[in-house]
C-alpha cells in the first residue's frame, strides 16, 4: 500500500497508527521512518537494511557490508515468514528496491506500507498494490482538531469563533499548520491573534512555511530557541536522556526546554524515548540556521551540510569562529589539517566520520562538550588533545589500543562509548572520571580486563560489554558500584567467573544472553567457584546449579546469587534445563521482563504466576516447551513463537485485551484456555453429532484432513478435528451436499431468510453448513500456501444485533475437492417471528464458498420445563459456560481471536476506528476521517 500527500497532511501519523495497532500480528516488523534523509547519508542505505534486518532477526547477528549483499539478506529473512514494514518518506524507487526488493519476495500475508510525498514515483503496477491519497481535512474537521488543541475541545468558545474559521482557513486542512499553529496561539488575547495573522499575510514564503517560522519565533527566548536549532541540526532521532547530558553540559535547561518545545509541537518524544521532529520542522529549524549567512557556511552557528562542513573545514574561512556545532561525515575518508578546525574556538559540538586530521591536537578547540569521532585512527589520544569540558566522548570503531597513555582528569564525563573498537586490550584508570554514568564497551574483542579502579564510578548506571569475547574476569569490587542499574554481558565466552557479590547490587537489568553453560571457561581447580550467568534475584533456600558439562569449557549457576531489584532478566540460549530453574519463584517481586528463549526446557514452574509485576515474558524458539502453567494477571507480552512442542497453555490474562501474544511455528497448540481448544471427533457426544447432521462417526475417524492454524500459521495432517471455541462448535469434513433438512439454502457464499417460529418450541442455536472448495480443482494440497481465515458474519436486520466469527483453525479441502463446514451457534438465540436474517461466509483466498444452508435449532417446551434434547450434551453446556462477554461490541458479538489483533493476514482497521475516543485525544477525530475515507478500500484489499 502507497499512501502519498504534501507534507505535512499527516501520511507518517496514518502510517505510525496502523503500524503500532498491528505490529503484534506479525512475525516480523519494522518501522523505518525518514528513508529519503537516511539514505543521503554515508552508507545510507546499508544502515536501513541493517536496521530492517536487526528488526525482523531480532538478536541474531546482521553482517553485511555493501548494498547488494544486504538485499540478498533481507529477501533471505522476508520471503520465510510474514512481514509488516512500513517505509516512510521514500523519494526514490531505488530506495525501495534496496530495502524490499521485488514484490514476489514476499510471504503470503506480508504487508508493505509505502509514505511518499510523489504520486508518480511507483509508476510499475504493482500486483495488489493499492494507492491512497490523502487530501487535506475539510473544514468541520480542521476546526475541531484546531480547537481540540487550542481550546481542549471541538469547538472554538465565543469570541474566537470567527477569528478561528479565518485561521482554519488559512491552513488549507493541514494537520500540521493546524496543530503548531494552535500551540502557538494558545493563551493569547484575541487583538495578539489578529497580529499574528497579519505576519503569516507578510511573509512571503509558502503558507506551511509561514506557519511554521512564526511557531518558531514564538518561542519566549533564546534558550528555547537554540535548544530547537541544536536538535534540528543534530539530534533528531536520538534518546532524549543523551541529548539532555549534552545540552544540560552547554548550559541549557534541557528538560524545561524540551517540554516547551513539546508544548509548541515542534518536537514529540516516542514510545523509545527518542526526540522526533517533523522533517518540515526540522527543515524549517536548518533554514534559519543557513539564513545567518547565506553565502558563507564558515560565519554561521551550526553545520551539518556534508558540503558546507567541508568548506568550511577545508578553506579555514574567515569568521568560523562563529561555529558552534558541526557534524561531518564524508562518503569516504578523508584527511584533512587542524587548522580550520583550531579556528574555531566556540565549538561545542562535535561529530567526525572517516576523517583523519594532521596537526598539533593542543589546537584543537578546547570548549567541546560533545566529541563523537567514529573510526579515530590513533592508537591513543595525545596528552595534548584537551577534553576536560567534555560530557560525551564517543570513539565508535576507533584504533584505539588503549584511550591514553597517561591519567586524564575529566570531571564532567558523563558518557564513554568505545564500542566496536577491536583493537582495544585495556580500559583506562577511571579515577579522573569520577561523574561517569555510562560505560560502553560493546564488540572490544581484545579487552582482556577492565581496570580495578571502576569501583571509584559511583555513579554508573549502566556497563554495556556485550561480545567482549576475550574479557577474562570483572573487577574484583563490581559489587561496590551500588548505583549500577545495568549490566550487559552477552557474548563474554571468556569470562572466568562472576562475582557471587552481584546478589548485594542494585541490579535493575542483567543481560547474559549466548551465553551458554559450556563456552565459560572452567578448570579442576576454581570449580567450585560460582560463575555466575544471568540474572534475578530468587532469595529463597532453593538451589539450583547448572551442572558443568564436558569439554573445555564449562559453567556452574545459582539463581540464589541474584540481587532482587531486578525488573529486567535475559537468559536467552543459556542452555536452562527445568531443574536449574527453581521451584519457587515468589522471591522476584520486581521483575517486569523474563527472557528465557532459546532453552530446552519443558515447562515453567507453577510458581511463575506469583511475579505479580510481570509483564513481559518471552519464550521463543523453546522447542522442547510442551506446556504453561497460569501465569501472571499482570502479563502483558507473550511469546512462544517456534514453540513447536508446545500443546497447551492454562490461561492468558487479558487475552482478549491488550495481550501481546506471538505463536508463529508452534504447530502442535491445541489449547488455550478460556480462548479455544481442538480435540479428535472421537471425543465428541452423540448428541452433538446428531445435532449437526452426522451419523458415521467410525468412517469420519479414518479420514486424514490438513488443518491450518491461523493464530500459529502452521499446516498439519491429522484426523477428523473438533473446534470448541467462542461458545462456537465447528467441524471440518469432506463432502459435497448440505444435509437436506437445513431449512434455509443458498447457492454463493451468502443467504437471507426470515425467521419462522415453531409454537411451543424455544430458539436456542443456529446450524450452519458451508461447502467450499479450492477456486480452482487442479490447485494441489502440498503448494497451499496460509493466506487469511475464514469468517462468518451472521446480522439481525431487524434488531441489528451481529455475531461475527472467524475460527482458529479450518481444514483445506481434500483429495474429494469439496468440504464441509459444520458449526453450531449457541448465542445466536434472540430472533422474533418474522425477523429478516442475513449470513455471510467467507474464506482464506484460493478457497471458495460454494453453498451456504441455515438450520434454527429449537427445543420443545412443555410445562415449564425443557425436554432432553441437544442441551443434554456436554458439549452443549461446554458451549454454555463459554464467556463471550469479552467480545461485546456496540452492535453484536464480534468472535475469535483474530479481532483482538491476533489476524495474521488483516490490519485492525475496524478495532483501529471503534477504539478511538474523541473525547481523550486531540488528534483522533482527525485521524479518525482519514482513516475512515480509506477503510473500505483497504479492507477490500486486506
């Protein structure tokens, strides 16, 4: 799907919407926002097929190193599981054939969401490929999200009615001008507005332009002002805790500044906690920057232009004394003299890529605050460089051997970041760096030890030494680093051993995933000794030890060791067996996210459903897992994908909520209680059976049928199946002719009838027969490919109350051609005489309905009491008990899974729509028209 519009109509908030209202259904996802600015930069494109790739793999590892060989990759990791990607702001056909590729690529039931600002840019007709436009709001809507913002609610009060329609006018619908232009005008006089439009009529510029700037110029200072042009130049993008050490060091007050800025629409702050502009407000922010002077880029404040640094840098023009901030970052390497860097004395910030500098390093500007300088080339910084100012020191992919060769006294570093720098052995003394709160060593694959002297960082947060391969041991003094809240040690296979001490830290985060029990190095002699792994703290009397394992390496752990401020645990593919769990889990009274994936183990203790803070728990790609118990209410997030021994799952709270649930691969699920289960015919009572029409029970039971799983997407050979689910029983056989006493028949995939009552005799269900069959007879079984779910949608015309089910499971047809869908409906029971029904069936694409046959099911009354009938069954009052007050709708019953977001093959448009409320979001009537507009045709296409 393309969805194009001029900027700032709102086509990146439609596509962010949709993502995050979806992004659960899908195995793989991803979001890559602004792509025309990231591919302009150095190895633009590259960094985006990581970044998709990084997204989709998760934790394994992305090495790739040209374009071509990423597109390779990315059409590796698409073409094998469901996808939803959205790419936005692409301006160039070529940026989507480097990400994506050719459509053919994608799996079955994948999802491209294209933003562009250019209707002709894919002019190729793509197969399916749908084309929105989105045009600018009406009037109506334009003032009620102008007033929502302004005056926090649909409409202007008296005295701004007229005043607001001129200017609603004057921003043509744009949501954009609407939203920063209220935030502007909020909490002035009515002559101030009058004032205000007049300069908009005075500038020549476009009319968004004008909005814009005069948002800008509202700010009530300079402080706020140069906090906006400094993340406009620099920092879109970025966490906001990063920016503000940096800004806070520059003296600003970043957090006040920020919130202004949030309160004027002109930054937002996502659910990453990263600052975002929009790219017309970012574009407007660097325009005023280029204005201080026009023609020479040396005399302004800030340079980001790759051209404009350079000419600066490289032509030691007169006045760059005037740079306060500059980012440069050329295709290739380039070396170039200190002598116009020196010259510019001001400069605070500081951003060097592929650059190598000649000259004396005592010239170098001496007030940065911010030096982050990727592949550094010396093997040490001179003694002569001075940092003492700095905040932020980052050498990404530097050649640095060690980061000096002399004791240096930085008081106010708050950030080291030496990652990926592999020809680095040794940390430096850390005693001159007494205010270091973050210390990131990630990918040093020399680093032997880390210096003794971290024990005088009191205040680090966080120490990042994730595939540091060849660390041999920590600090023996880790422990006394009590303000410690983050410890990352994936991919440490070296380390001799982890302090039994770690239990008497504040841990909040420990990290030892890849770790697993025999790449640690363990000898005859220090056998004994704990070597610790991951993660919580399980303060109880129960010991549970990983048993060394043969080899040269091995390792030994107990969960008693574990500090209980823990809110974050990862021990992915650590090789946990179910007895080096323990029994009892009650002592983990903060933990939030439990990550076990990648373990054979078989279960999890009962006990888990006492970590009454847990939210997120992830479990994929355990294929030994068969079973979970009840697990916490709390529970949020869970993910068993690639569980494919797993068959049963005791409950999940909030289900049919808000549950995050990820089951891709686990093609033996059978159960999940509350929500369904599938069980052989075998199991099924006469009654039941008579109900539906089916009478050779022994001949069904030898058939072998394909059931899809539509919440797993898995296919399997089995025998005749019976689905309980929703208060729904439904049944999968072959056969080509609805039983002749349906009462109600149609030819297609839709029937009508009305509704005819049988004196004394109660409604108390609804038989439904489908016979469907591939849409083409020669389409073989073993090539089906899972594509959608079939849905039924049964509606009273008269009352307008709907049910609206789509099962979990259905069966494709057979070798015989044509199959049969036998269901009974316990809650379609509220019909009068007379009433016009209407019932509508579909299915999965390949698949179509040949015949659609109605039998109202009634039971005879006779003096009060009901006689033996269906509802004698147990199966019948399985149905009964079933709760379906989850899925209430306004206007009926909406049934299954798949409209809790768990439709692998459907956005959630109408779950999008209904669960907007207008009353809470100032944005949302607004998003709620442009949604509506394109809501029939992307449910056509979906």
């Amino acid at each position: 799907m393309i969805i194009y519009g001029i900027g700032g109509v709102g086509k990146t908030t439609i596509a962010k919407t949709v993502y995050n209202m979806n992004y659960d259904n899908f195995e793989g996802r991803s979001f890559l926002a602004n792509i025309k600015e990231t591919s302009e930069q150095l190895n633009g494109l590259l960094h985006i097929q990581r970044q998709l790739l990084s997204d989709i793999l998760k934790d394994q590892p992305i090495n790739i190193y040209n374009v071509d060989e990423g597109i390779i990759k990315v059409k590796e990791a698409i073409c094998c599981r469901r996808v939803l990607i959205v790419l936005d702001d692409v301006d160039h056909i070529d940026q989507f054939n480097a990400i994506i590729g050719m459509q053919k690529w994608l799996y079955p039931g994948s999802k491209i969401i294209i933003t562009t600002r250019y209707a002709s840019l894919f002019n190729v007709n793509y197969e399916g490929c749908l084309i929105l436009k989105i045009m600018e709001l009406d009037d109506d809507s334009s003032m009620q999200l102008f007033s929502w913002h302004l005056f926090g609610q649909d409409h202007p009060p008296e005295g701004f009615v007229k005043v607001s329609k001129r200017v609603v006018n004057y921003c043509s619908g744009l949501p954009l001008a609407l939203q920063v232009l209220a935030s502007s005008l909020r909490g002035k006089r009515v002559d101030l507005w009058e004032s205000e439009l007049r300069k908009l009529e005075e500038i020549p510029d476009g009319k968004i332009q004008k909005i814009l700037r005069i948002s800008c110029d509202s700010l009530q200072d300079d402080h706020d002002k140069n906090i906006f042009l400094d993340i406009a130049c620099f920092f879109v993008g970025m966490d906001k805790d990063y920016v503000v050490k940096i800004l806070d060091e520059c003296g600003f007050y970043t957090v006040v500044g920020l919130q202004n800025l949030i309160d004027r629409c002109l930054i937002t702050v996502n659910e990453h906690k990263q600052i975002m502009m929009h790219q017309l407000i970012r574009d407007m922010g660097r325009e005023i920057v280029r204005q201080e002077s026009p023609e020479d880029p040396g005399k302004r404040s800030r340079l980001w232009n790759h051209g404009d640094a350079l000419t600066a840098l490289k032509e030691n023009t007169q006045g760059s004394e005037a740079v306060k901030a500059l980012t440069f970052s050329p295709p290739n390497e380039v070396e170039l003299k200190l002598e116009g860097l020196a010259k510019m004395q001001r400069l605070k910030l500081l951003q060097l890529c592929n650059v190598k500098l000649k000259g004396s390093y005592e010239d170098f500007p001496k007030n940065l605050v911010w030096l982050s300088w990727r592949g550094f080339s010396l093997k040490s910084i001179p003694i002569s460089f001075d940092l003492e100012k700095l905040a932020v020191l980052e050498m990404p992919h530097s050649y640095l051997k060690c980061l000096w060769e002399r004791n240096r006294n930085l008081p106010n570093l708050k950030i080291l970041n030496l990652s990926h720098s592999h020809f680095l052995v040794t940390t430096p003394n850390f005693r001159g760096l007494p205010n270091l709160e973050r210390l990131i060593l990630q990918d040093c694959i020399n680093l032997v030890e880390i210096d003794e002297s971290i024990e005088v960082l009191q205040r680090i947060v966080l120490l990042n030494l994730r595939d540091c391969k060849n660390l041999r041991k920590l600090p023996r003094k880790l422990a006394s680093l009590k303000s410690l809240e983050e410890l990352v040690l994936s991919g440490c296979l070296e380390l001799d051993e982890l302090p039994k001490v770690l239990a008497e830290m504040n841990l909040k985060v420990l990290v030892v995933d890849g770790n697993s029990i025999n790449q640690l190095n363990s000898t005859s002699d220090d056998a004994s000794k704990l070597n610790f792994l991951s993660a919580t703290s399980w303060d109880s009397t129960f010991h549970s030890w990983l048993s060394p394992r043969k080899g040269p390496k091995s390792m030994k752990f107990s969960f008693t060791f574990l500090p209980r401020t823990l809110v974050t645990l990862s021990l992915a593919n650590c090789n946990l067996l179910d007895d080096h769990i323990p029994k009892d889990l009650s002592m983990l009274p903060s933990l939030q996210h439990l990550n076990l994936g990648g373990n054979p183990i078989h279960a999890l203790p009962e006990s888990i459903s006492s970590l009454t803070s847990l939210r997120s728990l992830l479990l994929d790609h355990c294929e030994r897992l068969q079973y979970l118990p009840e697990l916490p209410p709390t529970l949020k997030e869970l993910d068993v994908n690639h569980c494919r021994s797993l068959e049963r799952i005791t409950n999940l709270p909030n289900l049919f909520r808000r549950l995050i649930f990820r089951s891709y691969g686990c093609e033996n699920l059978d159960e999940v209680e509350g929500a369904f289960k599938l069980q052989p015919i075998r199991n099924i009572d006469m009654e039941m059976i008579t109900a539906l029409g089916m009478f050779n029970l022994e001949s069904l039971e030898s058939f072998q049928v394909q059931m899809v799983n539509c919440l797993t997407g898995t296919l399997r050979t089995t025998s005749v199946q019976v689905l309980h689910e929703c208060g729904i029983f439904s049944i999968y056989i072959p056969g080509s002719e609805i039983p002749g006493w349906y009462s109600y028949q149609n030819a297609g995939r839709s029937i009508s009838f009305n509704v005819n009552r049988v004196q004394g005799h109660k409604i108390i269900g609804l038989n439904l027969c489908v016979v469907y069959a591939f849409d083409q007879p020669a389409n073989p079984r073993s090539d089906y490919k899972i594509c959608g779910k079939p849905f039924t949608h049964i509606k009273n015309t008269n009352n307008g109350l709907s049910w609206n089910y789509s099962p979990t499971f259905y069966e494709i047809p057979g070798e015989q051609a044509y199959n049969l869908w036998l269901s009974h409906w316990k809650y379609v029971d509220k019909m009068e005489d007379g009433d016009e029904v209407f019932v509508g069936v579909g299915m999965p694409s390949g698949i179509q309905v040949i015949r659609v046959g109605v039998h109202l099911v009634y039971e005879e009354e006779k003096d009060g009491s009901q006689s033996q009938s269906i509802t004698s069954s147990s199966w019948y009052q399985d149905l009964s008990n079933a709760d379906v007050s989850a899925f209430r709708h306004r206007t009926g019953y909406i049934l299954g899974y798949n409209h809790y977001g768990r439709d692998v093959q459907k956005l959630r448009w109408d779950t999008l729509l209904n669960g907007f409320n207008t009353n809470n979001n100032p944005q949302v009537s607004t998003m709620v028209n442009i949604l509506t507009r394109i809501h029939k045709c992307l449910t056509d296409m979906l």
